[in-house]
C-alpha cells in the first residue's frame, strides 16, 4: 500500500510539472507524456500486485494465497495416507500453479466464447447437483453433531454451519458445478470436430499386437495382465479357458493343513541336510579341517566334562523319514475329510449339472464368481506360473473341452477344473475390438487436440509464473 501511495504521489507530482510545462508544449505532446506516465505508473502497481501472485496471464491470475491453500490440502492427503512430501515441494508447487492457472484459462475462455452461461434448465440442474452434494456432505458429517434430545432441524443447522466454516456451502459448490459446466462446453467445442479414421484405429490395432507380443514373452506377465483386467490383443501358445469348482478347506482344516506341511517342510530339510554328502577337500584343506576336528573335539571333551549335558546326535534317516511318512499320512487323511464333496461334485455333473451351477453350490473359491454373477475363467497353459501346481496339473489333465477333471490336492483344498475351450493364439479378431479401439483412439485424440489448443491460448495470453512467490 505504502508503495501504491508513493506512485500515485509521484504521478500527481510529474502531472503538475507537466501542467506548467504545458504553456511550452503542444497538446499533443502535453497527452503523449501523461499517457507514458500513466502507463509507468500502471506498470508499477502491477509489479507491486504481481508479488501476491504465483502465477498471471492476460485475463487474470492465481494468487499466492489461493495456490497455498491448495498446497495445504495435497499435504494433509500425503499425510492422511502415510506419505510425506520432502523432497518433492517444489514439483508439487510447480504443478499446483500450472494446474490452477490452467484453470483460469480454460473459466476465461469459455467466458469470452459465451460457453459459461447454462441455459434455465441446465441452471436448474446445476443447482439440483449442487444441493445434492450439500446433502451429501450434511449425511457424512451430521453423527459429529448428533446429541439425545437435540432436534434433526438443529442437528442439520450445526453440521452446515461446520462445513461453512471449511468453505463448503451452497454457493461454493454451485460455484464448482459452473465452473465444470464452462470447462465442459469448452472441451465441446474445441473438439467437436475431431475425428479418426479406420487407418488410424487400424495402426494403433497394430501396434497393440507388437507391443503384446514383446510384453508376453513369459507365463508370468501373460497372466498377471490377464488377472488384472488389461485389455489383450495377442496371446501366446498353448494357453485354454478353465473355470474350477473349489472343494476348499474350512477355517480348521486350513489351520491344520498349514500345520501338516509347515512340518512336511522342516523334515524334508532335515533330510537334505542329514543326507547331504560334503564336498571332498584337497590335501591342505583336509589337514586343515584334521586339525580343526581335533582341536573341536578336545574342547569338546573339555566341555563334556564341565558339563555333564550330552551334546544331540543328528537324528537317522530311518527317524526322520517315518516322521515324514507320518506327516504325509496325516496330510493324505486330511484331504480324504474331502472326497464326499468332491464325489458329490463328479456325480452331478456326470448326471448333467452344468458347470455354473456347481461352482454357484460347491464353489469355495470367491473368484470364481464375477460381479455380475457369472461364473470366472481362468487362462491357464502348461507352464502357468501364477497359480497352485495343483491347479495347473488338474486344468491340463483334461483333454476333452466341456468335461471336468479328478479332483486334485492343493493349498486351498481339492480343485476340480473344467476345461472351457482353447484360447486362439496370435492376435485377437480385429472386429472384436474395433468398436473399443475406436473410442479409446477418438477419446485419446480429443484431449491431445484440446491439450495443444490450452498450450496456445496459454501462449496468446502471456500465462506467466512467479513461484517465488509460492511460500
């Protein structure tokens, strides 16, 4: 302010200067003075306002203020989430101000191409959305203000006036259904002219094809793709469509079933490291390990007689092998609890029940029913490396699409795979996907159209950043 006050003084002091001066002047030259002083003067409370912005354009700017609460807020979601942002201030600010600054454009564009102003009825929804989400919000705070005896008139009162005290009212969310009306429009007429053509979607078809085939070269990113949703346009050899009806373990007998295998493991490395045979040494290696033996067992000795505990023997192999036959037993005796369920599964299917219904009675696998209530398929081939070998072993065993193999031990229980059909190798039928391609392409080529359209009225408009001022 004090450097506001000081131009308009200097102004009015070189205006009475002029004025004098102006007996000796012409009018002409009397107005091209004021004007070039008016402009300095202009010019120097724009540097003196540019200092609250972090960033400016022709049509507006974004203030130092705003762009840090917008800060504040990504840093309290980092932290929400258990994240910290050291090291990364300054992307993070740089992208804060591009970002609102973005913003300003895209309001100020729509504004000067008459794109902000909805219509009554688009008003009226704007509106409708607006107090949709107020009462959105009221519903997720109000239990914070919820007393016995306090009315749900006064309940309401108290959770509005919170989200008022946050910024969040009527108004302001009304304000962010225009503001996402105008950028809408904008988009709209940007990119109502854009198109693709069946070359495009064709190559880009193209180049999907390639790109799988280099990405799966291995059983384990083929199936990692697969599980996670991501769109195939080439598939590998060898690979068929399985669907399974899992007899699983209940919680008991999946406790007891890592048990028995947890102490399968411990006596098979028993038996390796009491059947390992040592590698033979050389001369000096053996005089050394002589000496080392001998040294050992006098200290040994030495011991033995300080202290009268016995030292263990490695156990025999005959030991630990009828404690492996044991273990093995009661692993076998565990899955046999089993075997009426999985006999109950073969028989109904061989008197014609559909798979789909198995899975629905018997599955206890939950990824063997979509969403939507269908039953799952699974990609499997010989050398699947995403699933239990059980599961592998069973989904190749069968060699006739439509039947359902013998019941295979695994981890989670006795897999019962029915083999679907064969997934076709190479690329996928172009036609089958075009439609798809298509939309993904035209979508993808609109927001790159409007990007650059942004970029260049960024560029007519002079946006300029000021992020030493962004503190």
């Amino acid at each position: 302010m004090k450097f506001r006050k000081f131009a308009s003084l200097a102004l009015a002091a070189v205006l009475c200067l002029v004025s004098v001066a102006a007996f000796a002047d012409t009018d002409e030259e009397y107005e091209a003075r004021i004007a070039e002083l008016e402009a300095q003067v202009a010019d120097l409370e724009h540097q003196l306002a540019a200092k609250d912005y972090v960033a400016e354009f022709d049509g507006g700017y974004v203030t130092a203020e705003e762009a840090m609460k917008q800060y504040n807020y990504v840093e309290y979601m980092y932290s929400a989430y258990g994240y910290s942002m050291d090291g990364y201030e300054d992307y993070i600010k740089n992208d804060i101000a591009q970002s609102m600054l973005k913003d300003k454009i895209i309001q100020f564009k729509a504004t000067e191409l008459g794109l902000a102003t909805p219509t009554d009825e688009e008003a009226q929804q704007l509106a409708d959305n607006a107090q949709t989400a107020l009462d959105n919000y009221v519903e997720n705070y109000r239990s914070n203000y919820e007393e016995e005896g306090k009315s749900e008139e006064d309940v309401i009162a108290d959770t509005k006036a919170f989200l008022a005290e946050n910024g969040v009212d009527y108004d302001f969310l009304y304000a962010q259904e225009l503001e996402t009306y105008a950028s809408d429009k904008l988009f709209a007429e940007v990119v109502k002219d854009v198109s693709v053509t069946d070359d495009e979607v064709k190559a880009r078809f193209d180049e999907l094809v390639a790109a799988d085939q280099l990405s799966y070269q291995d059983a384990y990113s083929y199936e990692s793709a697969r599980m996670n949703g991501t769109d195939i346009y080439w598939n590998p050899e060898g690979y068929r469509y399985v669907r399974q009806v899992l007899v699983a373990f209940d919680d008991d007998q999946s406790a007891r079933y890592s048990e028995i295998t947890g102490r399968i493991s411990t006596l098979e490395k028993e038996m390796e490291e009491v059947t390992a045979t040592p590698e033979p040494e050389t001369t000096a290696e053996a005089e050394e390990t002589a000496t080392a033996e001998a040294t050992e067992e006098a200290e040994a000795t030495a011991t033995a007689e300080a202290t009268p505990e016995a030292t263990q023997e490695p156990r025999s192999v005959e030991e630990i092998q009828a404690d492996l036959d044991a273990a093995n037993a009661e692993l076998e005796a565990l899955y046999a609890e089993l075997k009426p369920t999985c006999d109950e599964v073969t028989a109904k299917f061989e008197e014609g029940e559909s798979i789909d219904s198995l899975i629905a009675t018997y599955g206890g696998d939950p990824g063997s029913i979509n969403d939507d209530g269908t039953t799952n398929t699974y990609v499997v081939s010989a050398d699947s490396a995403s699933y239990d070998s059980a599961f592998v072993e069973a989904a190749m065993s069968v060699d006739t699409i439509g039947q359902l193999s013998a019941p295979a031990n695994g981890r989670y229980g006795c897999y019962m795979v029915y083999y679907d059909s064969d997934v076709p190798a190479g690329e996928v039928d172009y036609d089958s996907v075009k439609e798809a391609l298509t939309a993904d392409l035209l979508e993808e080529t609109r927001q790159s159209v409007y990007d650059a359209q942004i970029a260049t009225w960024s560029e007519e408009l002079h946006a300029v950043y000021y992020l030493e001022n962004f503190r």
